[in-house]
C-alpha cells in the first residue's frame, strides 16, 4: 500500500502540542494523535473497515471490559476519547466518566476521531488527583491512562494517589493501567506495583502485545482488584517464572 503520511491538522494548547497525522500504522491505514515535543502517538484510529481498536493496549482494555462487564467506568486521560467512543457505540449499558485537562481534545476528537458526545460519556476537564479528591462516586473500574510528553504524571505514582483510586471503587472494583515500561528493577512498572499493591489483595500484570523484552520498554496493563477476578486477555498475564530475574522486584 503505497499511501504518503500527511498531517492533516496541527496546533498548541495552553497544555500541549498536537498533531493528527494519516499514516500507516502496524500496516493499517489510521489517522495518529500526536503530542509533545517528542510527537507521542497519544490516540488513534483505523480508517480501514475493521473492527477491531488501533492500539493493542486498548484492544485488551476492550477485552478486559468484555469480560469484567463494568456498568461505570472512569477513565484518567481522555486523549481523543477512542475507548469511551468505541465503548459507548458497543455497549448500551455502560457509562464514561472521562477526567481530562486539555479542553480542546474534545473538539479534536469530534473532528478527527468520529467521536459523538453521548449522555453516557461525561467528558470532566479536570485533573486526575483533583478530581478523585472531591468526588463521592464509586466505580466498577478505572482505567488509568495520562501521559505527558511519553512519561506517566508522577501524581499517579504517589501512594497518595493509589488510595484515592481505591476509595472511588465500589467493593468489588478494579483498576486498569496502561503502563508503557520495560521489566528491570527501576523501570516505572515496578515503582507503580511497589506503591500500588499495598492497597489491593491481587494484582496481575498483561502484555497489551506480542513483544515483552526486559529492557525496553513496551504497553502493559497492570490490573488490581480486592475482589477475585478472572480475565483471559490475548496475551497471559507474565507468571513468576517468565518474569526472570527481575521477579524479586516484580511480585
């Protein structure tokens, strides 16, 4: 397929830089949002006809929420709203609170991503620790998902944080984040499980893909829950053993 990358649509916000580019991507024909100075792919969607999300972290989240059946969901980070848009269009049943800063991400995911408000996704401009501070609501699961220039907001990684996310869970609730990390000792994974597995009885980490190296980093959705949980993602999730010699740090 020879198809050249164009930028359809750039611009900088009082939070960040944005471009939405139209590429191929894993050899699929897709429109990228791109943030930062070091252009993150932040989003993004197919523009071919197949069901199935762009990025393999959020196919497992698809998967995770396939199988968990979650009727309220928040989600920290927005970014082009493609999992709550997929979401919504999949299920009837289920609603989005999306905890997002940047106001003008709304208007480009309306503009470029094919995302339509709905009742049940209630776009919040606020920041994730604000926002866990002064809500009374309790969810089936948060899916945690902020980036900022490629690094995870070190609020997220505070012990502060991590019981703020477990007192908005309703009793039998869990916790979804995508963990971009590779598996040594001082990787962020690591740090996230030394501060998060305190507040919960079971914690599982999921290849979002194929490729799991030690010393590069790669998608990982880290599940948490007080309450027993069964999933069967794509991609098992890493036993003691396959973890190597990194497992004293790990689990």
């Amino acid at each position: 397929m020879n198809i050249s990358r164009r930028i359809v649509f750039e611009t900088e916000t009082d939070i960040e830089e944005y471009q939405v580019i139209e590429e191929i991507y894993t050899n699929r024909y897709s429109r990228i949002l791109y943030s930062g100075k070091d252009k993150t792919a932040q989003s993004g969607i197919p523009l071919d006809s197949k069901d199935l999300m762009l990025f393999e972290y959020n196919q497992r989240l698809v998967e995770l929420i396939s199988q968990s059946k979650p009727k309220k969901i928040l989600a920290i980070g927005g970014g082009a709203l493609t999992l709550p848009s997929y979401i919504s269009k999949k299920y009837q049943d289920i609603h989005f609170d999306v905890i997002e800063p940047d106001k003008q991400l709304e208007k480009i995911a309306s503009e470029y991503f094919n995302y339509s408000a709905s009742d049940r996704v209630v776009i919040i401009n606020d920041y994730g620790l604000h926002y866990l501070k002064k809500t009374r609501k309790s969810y089936d699961l948060i899916i945690i998902d902020a980036y900022l220039d490629n690094q995870m907001p070190n609020e997220i990684m505070t012990k502060k944080f991590a019981k703020l996310v477990v007192s908005a869970l309703n009793i039998k609730g869990a916790v979804a984040l995508n963990v971009i990390s590779s598996l040594q000792a001082d990787s962020a994974i690591n740090q996230i499980h030394r501060t998060y597995s305190k507040n919960f009885k079971i914690a599982k980490l999921y290849p979002a893909g194929p490729d799991k190296t030690f010393y590069y980093p790669t998608n990982y959705i880290y599940v948490l829950s007080n309450y027993p949980f069964k999933l069967r993602l794509k991609y098992p999730a890493l036993s003691l053993e396959s973890l190597g010699n990194y497992t004293t740090q790990l689990f």
